[in-house]
C-alpha cells in the first residue's frame, strides 16, 4: 500500500492526514494557530507557527500509523488564500507577521490601483470578488509603499501552503488555485497580466512561477525530512488553495457539480468550465485543482458564528450544562428549535454580524432579528437563526444558478453539516435534496490528497474522488415547508436591502 500526506492549512490551525492510495483517511492530527491583531484592520499569523504545527502534527500523525514512511509517496497542501510571505534574495522569511487573507490594511494601494484601471473589467477578467484590497497585489504594493527596504529585498511573495512547500523543497514557486487570488491573474488567459502587474508598479520577478496544482516541485530536503521524519523520497506538489482543493475533496469536478460549507462562515461552490463572474453580485472564482474548471463561489461572512453567538449570549445556561458533562449545547438547542414551526412564527433573522459580503448592498450591513414581539420564545429566536442562515445561502445559490445549471443534489460539509435539524432547513429552503457523506469535515484534506495521488502517479485523474464519498444521509425537501420558505425569502431580501442602509447610517452616526 501507498500512502499520500494532506497538510490543510486553515486559519484556526493545521490539519495533517495521512490517506491511502486508494483516498481513505487512516489518522490525522490538528495543531491551532493564532491571529494577531496588532492595528485596526490587521490580521497577522506567523509563518514559524504554520512551520512548527507542520512539524508537530505530522510527527503526531506518524505516531497514529505505524506506517513505514518509504511507502508515503507524495504530499500536497491546501493552504488559506490571499496571502504574501517575503522571502529574502538569500533564502530568509524577511516578516516575522504576515498579513492573512482576511487583513484590510491595503485599501489606498487599491484605491491608487483603480485609478488606472477600470475595476469592473478587473474583476470579470480576475473573479477576485472579494473586497479587492484583500488581494495579494495589493498587500504587496502596501509592503513597497511602507517597508520599502523588505520589498527591495524580496526575491518573491508567495503563498501560505507555498511557504510550506518552500520550507520543504527550497523552491519558490505557486500554482494556478493560488495565483488566481493575486490580483493580476486572468481566469482565462492562465497568466499574470503585463498591464495590472504594471499599475500596480510592483516588479513582475517578485511574483513566483505557476504550475499546476499537480506539478512535483521537488522532493523533501534530506535535512527537513529528518526533521519531519519523513523519506527524502517524498514528492512535494504544488498544492491547491483552499477553495480549489475543498471543491475536489468534495467532488465537484465537473460543471454543476456544487456543494455548501457550513462553518463559522459559509459559502456555496460550484465547479464549471468557465468563471462565473457576476458584476453586481460579485462572486468569486479561483481556478480549480482540476485543469480547466474554476470554482465559482457566493458566501456570507457569519454562519456558525451567528448560532455561536446565539448560544453564547442567550443560550448561557445550555452551554454550562455542557460543560458540567451534560448534552451538547447546540444538540440542545437543535431540540429547542424542532418546537417551534417553520417560518420560526414570522420571525427572520439577518446572520450578517460579521458585516456584508457581495451578496448584500453594503459591506455595512448587520444582523438583525425582524418581526420580534412578545410572543416569541427562544425555541423561536434559535429556529430564525438557523433558518436565517439557510435563507442568505439560498440568495448565494440564486446567483449562481441565474449563470449555471446546478444538480438537484447538494452535499453541506463542515462542521453544521453535522445537524440533521438543519440540514432538513436547507432541504426545504433549497427546495434540492441535501447529502451527507463519510467526508463530512475532511473535504479539504481529501482535496489535497487528490493533488498528491495524481502528482505521484498514484491516480491517472481525480474521478477516484467520487467513490471514495459514501452517502450517510439524503434529505429531500419538505414541500409544506417549502410552500413557508417561498413566502419568506422575499421578506428576506428586503430586510437584507433595509439592514443595509441602516448599516450605512450607522457607520455615519457619530455619537461622540
């Protein structure tokens, strides 16, 4: 048997996973990272901390096997987007803190970048949907306009899971997922841009090489497979972005073929052969692991979070429980919102307490719950919450599918999908049957495996993806509570436009 390392690279942490040829997890382990935030708007990670959680899961996951390390052929990683790590002209990390996708230090170096180019044309020729200042050329003109010595000095800005694989092989370099994210990358030339790469003035040499998320970089240094305690005959290859190698662990690798991510925040991805860009909705594409697929993507910013946040501020005495060894405070509360009916008694909430994403008029806009009276209770207040996230997902699938034709199945993977209350919400708000499989939280991990195992020779293409799911559960949709959902999204999407104004009021208030 032969064996493929997985490294997923997160915010909250690295995930390591060994899989066999055949694409079925044997172990893993999982070390967490912290976030700095040093000024308003920065959001930092040490790459030694990503290094060091490499070091200390993979060593804790050997342990797990008892696999002989010759018979591990290759690894890739699947590594959080959007970032920019300065590697010296001799070899040195040159920041000790990086600016992580989420950081918004760079708005005046995006701001100067569209006074040379038209921003609409940008972004149907990049997908970068995001706000743009999150994009990696702009964090790299901020690093010129402020610490002009480092970027002199800089031989390349590469990514995160590219840092990793530089730390392995000694090779800089990136592939097609990860460029697609930089700013300068068109979707369907597969190239950096002259013409964006010279507005932003940043030296073109400074960007690294692309290849494919298959391609071998090189195999482990000797001295850092000892220090891994891997062979040095391990294959390194370019790995994949996040948002590429999820869609792949989650078998979409064929047009229409989409899922949902239900974690802290959440999105909706769709694998197709063409970018699906949408200037008003601003969806985000970052080509896919898969030569010649992008994977398109609408998502809101406070999923998970928003059912935390309920738990944590009016659900106190259920996760005390919890944690005096009584049931699982959100297992509690999927009991409490099973009492009350759907439509939560015409109570809707707003889950955009992390502010806007594309999806909504203004980035301003904050949650709300509308309708409130005295006659809600909070089996009410926790069914709105999880309807309210289904609600604002389902606008993300509307986009998508006003570009593209959509399966009438949709696997949910991460950690929501773990409810069977909620993904019988998605169900009938949907109106498309709802899957689970044996994949469940490991989609991203599986996705970076795919990459090892095809880099290696282990697999001709990625279709072995798709029978390593096994179906756990299918939910169809409830078509009396459908009949409920189709009277309220509108209700929805105007309390939406509404909570964006008055988000932008808000921010214009001053109440000092």
């Amino acid at each position: 048997m032969k064996y493929m390392i997985a490294y997923d690279l997160g915010t909250g942490g690295t995930k390591t996973s060994l899989f066999d040829e055949h694409g079925v997890s044997q172990a893993s382990a999982f070390t967490s990272c912290d976030t700095h935030y040093p000024q308003n708007g920065w959001h930092e990670q040490r790459p030694e901390d990503w290094w060091n959680n490499v070091i200390t899961s993979t060593h804790e996951m050997l342990k797990k096997t008892g696999v002989d390390v010759s018979d591990i052929v290759s690894l890739a990683v699947s590594g959080t987007s959007l970032g920019v790590i300065p590697i010296g002209k001799d070899g040195s990390l040159l920041a000790e803190y990086v600016p992580i996708w989420s950081d918004t230090r760079a708005v005046k170096q995006a701001k100067k970048f569209f006074e040379k180019i038209d921003e609409k044309q940008w972004y149907l020729t990049t997908g970068n949907g995001f706000p743009a200042h999150l994009y990696g050329i702009f964090k790299i003109m901020w690093y010129r306009d402020n610490m002009p010595e480092l970027y002199q000095n800089t031989a390349s800005f590469i990514g995160t899971k590219d840092y990793i694989n530089y730390k392995m092989t000694g090779k800089l370099c990136t592939d097609r997922s990860y460029a697609s994210g930089s700013g300068v990358y068109s979707l369907q030339e597969e190239c950096y841009l002259p013409c964006y790469i010279t507005a932003s003035g940043v030296d073109a040499d400074k960007l690294p090489q692309v290849f494919p998320s298959t391609h071998v970089v090189h195999t482990i240094l000797p001295d850092i497979a000892k220090e891994l305690g891997l062979s040095p005959n391990t294959k390194v290859c370019a790995g994949g972005v996040d948002n590429a190698c999820m869609a792949l662990g989650a078998a979409c690798i064929a047009n229409g073929e989409s899922y949902t991510s239900l974690g802290s925040s959440s999105w909706i991805a769709v694998s197709s052969d063409k970018p699906i860009v949408n200037a008003n909705k601003r969806t985000y594409v970052f080509a896919h692991c898969v030569p010649g697929q992008y994977v398109s993507a609408t998502s809101i910013f406070s999923a998970g979070n928003s059912l935390r946040w309920v738990r944590d501020h009016l659900c106190p005495d259920l996760k005390v429980e919890e944690e005096n060894g009584g049931k699982d405070s959100y297992v509690a509360m999927n009991e409490l919102a099973v009492t009350s009916p759907a439509g939560a008694n015409k109570l809707i909430f707003n889950p955009s307490l992390a502010g806007g994403s594309g999806l909504d008029k203004s980035a301003n806009v904050r949650g709300c719950f509308t309708g409130l009276d005295l006659m809600h209770t909070r089996a009410d207040i926790i069914r709105a919450t999880m309807e309210g996230v289904a609600l604002n997902l389902r606008m993300a699938l509307n986009v998508l599918e006003e570009n593209t034709a959509l399966s009438d199945d949709m696997l949910i993977v991460g950690g929501g999908g773990k409810s069977p209350f909620w993904r019988s919400l998605f169900a009938s708000i949907y109106e498309k049957n709802i899957l689970e499989t044996n994949v469940g939280q490991d989609a991203g991990s599986l996705g970076a495996a795919a990459v090892a195992a095809v880099g290696a020779g282990l697999w001709q293409d990625f279709s072995p993806v798709k029978q390593i799911h096994q179906m756990k559960n299918r939910i169809t949709p409830n078509e009396k509570d459908v009949a409920v959902y189709r009277k309220m999204l509108p209700v929805f999407e105007t309390i939406c436009d509404m909570q964006s104004d008055i988000g932008d009021m808000l921010v214009a208030l001053k109440l000092e």
